[in-house]
C-alpha cells in the first residue's frame, strides 16, 4: 500500500497539444510542472504512471458522436480554431483522449487500494467544455468524464467533484445539473468568464440541490477560501458522504497569476487540499483525484501542485503546517458566503 505516495498521471503527449503562439495555455504550464516534480523533496512522494487512452464510445457518456466526431478530425492538421479563445494542433485529438483516459487509470488505481490520493498532469483542459462545443481552452471534460466513469465502471454511487479553477466550470455543471448521483461544488471569480455560476443556480428536477456554487468577488485569498471550505464545503460534503472525489484543480486563483484577480498562497493552496483530504477520509470515499485545469503563472502554478501533494503525503514544513492549523480554524463568513449558505440551506440538514 501506498498511501502516503501521491500517484502522479503525467505523458509527454500533453506537451503536444499546441493552441497556438501566444496562448496562455501553452505547453510551458505542464514543462513547468514536471521540472518541479524533479526536486528532492517531491521525488520521495509521488509515484509517476502513464495514462491509457479513453475510447469514443467512453467519452460518448458526456459528449455527443457529432461533437467527438468533429475533435477526431482535426487529428493531423496544424491549427483548427474551434472558438475564439479554443484551437487544437496536429496531435491534440490524441492529447484529449489521454487526458481523458489519465482520470480513468488514477480511479483504477485508487479503487484498487493502492493510493487515496492521485494527480492527473493533463492538458487540455476540462471544465468549460459541453456536451457538443469546446470553450475556454477545453476539449473534453476530464472530470466530470471522471465522475462518469466511477459510476458506470467502479460501482460509485455519490461523486463529489469539487471545482476551485478561477473560472466557474460550465461544462462540469450543465453534465449534471438534473442527476443527483453527482454534486457539484464550485468557487470561482464572478461576474467573469464564462457568466455562469450564480448562487441561485443549483440543478434541476432530481438534481436540485447538488449544485452548488459560491461566486467570490476579486480579492479573496486564503481566508476567505478557508471559510468557504469549512463552512459550506465540509458540512455538507460529510451530508451527502461522496464515494470518491473529484477536484477540478485551477491554480489560476493565485495571487499572481494574469488571467485573475484572487489572492491564494502557496499555503493557501496547501490548507485546501489538506482540508479536502481529510474530507475524504471522513467521508469514508474511496479516495481524491485532482484534475489539472487552469493556472498561468508557471510560479503559482508548480508550486500550487507542489504543495497539494506535499500537503496530501502529510510533508508539509513546520511553517506551512502552522498556516494550515490557523486556516483550518477560520469561522467568518462574509456577504458572499453568507448569501451561498442561506441558499444551502434549503437542501442541506447540516448548515
């Protein structure tokens, strides 16, 4: 058993998706990673594996035929822009059925026992992407074909997918806005890109109530994402006692990074995946996989997935643990949160 390893889903085919000169999404982001990876204090930690790739009719369960179709054609051709901020290259068909299939391989190995914790090094991207369009850099939607894929391969009844990116995630939200096998939980930066992500909305028919979202106004750090996880996230986590969970990991919410305008640490960073981990271990689910998704400042973001894997193996430093401690006992809300947990509380007992 390995437990105290974090598994890491890492393959050079995703430094071969290239949307293009300029792109902030850019093959730097993952370079950048896998050099951090490198350092002597994650080598002892991490246990690298490739990913396999996903088959059509697998990514079927969150896209359409016609959509999955049009992404296999652009397989071989230099630059196709599929929107105004999306464009895949000659191998990015095969990058996104990897990304794809990498969540699928991190589930098997967490279902079999072996890791509580995995890290899936993907690009593209997932979250913004619908059933039948890309958007905002994504192809297919890793997670929430992740979520997919523990219900109807691994037995998962309740999946939790917990979203921190910058950017509310559309596509993870439309996929299960009317299914309450899965419950989304969203923080993001609004109003901003995509649009979507408002309090009120929180799923439809039999999935009314698992959705769940916290817009945040630029500015909010390390604090105010504490708050947001011990007051909202974990009561109603424990509630509705997720079999796995799924993170869709943004590290574009730091402090420094272009594209945003939150303020997270590096601690910050640490303190939420050291509170979801021990959500899941409360919760009794079968483990925790993150998903990368955005995160474009090459700093923030290495040193983002540096310390959610130092903070999930327990190898935090004295400081870092000292800030964890003070976060974990934030108690304050603010209008924001205020406003998400009146709404919440009309579906969760607990709040």
């Amino acid at each position: 058993m390995q437990k105290m390893s974090s598994l890491i889903i890492k393959d050079q085919i995703f430094l071969k998706h290239d949307p293009g000169f300029g792109h902030p999404e850019s093959q730097e982001r993952l370079r950048a990673i896998y050099h951090r990876l490198q350092k002597g204090d994650l080598e002892s930690l991490i246990v690298e594996k490739r990913p396999r790739r996903a088959s059509k009719e697998e990514i079927a369960w969150n896209h359409t035929p016609g959509y999955i179709d049009r992404i296999e054609r652009t397989a071989g051709v230099d630059h196709f822009q599929l929107d105004p901020d999306t464009a895949t290259s000659a191998d990015s068909w095969d990058a996104a059925c990897f990304a794809v299939g990498a969540g699928f391989e991190a589930l098997d190995h967490i279902y079999s026992g072996q890791f509580d914790t995995a890290f899936a090094l993907i690009r593209p991207p997932g979250h913004h992407a619908e059933k039948d369009h890309a958007m905002g850099f994504c192809l297919f939607n890793n997670v929430a074909l992740a979520a997919h894929y523990a219900i109807e391969r691994l037995g998962a009844e309740r999946v939790l997918i917990v979203d921190w990116d910058l950017h509310h995630g559309n596509g993870t939200q439309h996929s299960f806005y009317d299914d309450n096998r899965v419950l989304y939980f969203s923080t993001h930066q609004y109003p901003y890109y995509p649009g979507t992500g408002a309090a009120m909305e929180t799923g439809s028919g039999k999935g009314k109530g698992f959705t769940v979202n916290v817009p945040l106004s630029p500015g909010a750090g390390d604090r105010e994402y504490a708050s947001v996880f011990n007051l909202l996230l974990r009561p109603v986590a424990l509630e509705f006692k997720p079999d796995v969970m799924l993170v869709s990991a943004g590290f574009d919410i730091y402090k420094d990074d272009p594209l945003g305008g939150m303020k997270v640490t590096e601690a910050g960073f640490a303190y939420l995946a050291q509170a979801l981990h021990e959500m899941t271990a409360l919760c009794r689910a079968r483990g925790l996989l993150f998903c990368l998704e955005g995160g474009y400042n090459l700093t923030g973001l290495s040193e983002g997935v540096a310390e959610v894997i130092k903070s999930c193996s327990g190898k935090l430093d004295e400081d870092e643990k000292e800030i964890c401690e003070i976060l974990k006992g934030v108690d304050k809300t603010f209008k924001e949160l205020d406003y998400a947990i009146d709404i919440q509380k009309g579906f969760w007992k607990d709040l």
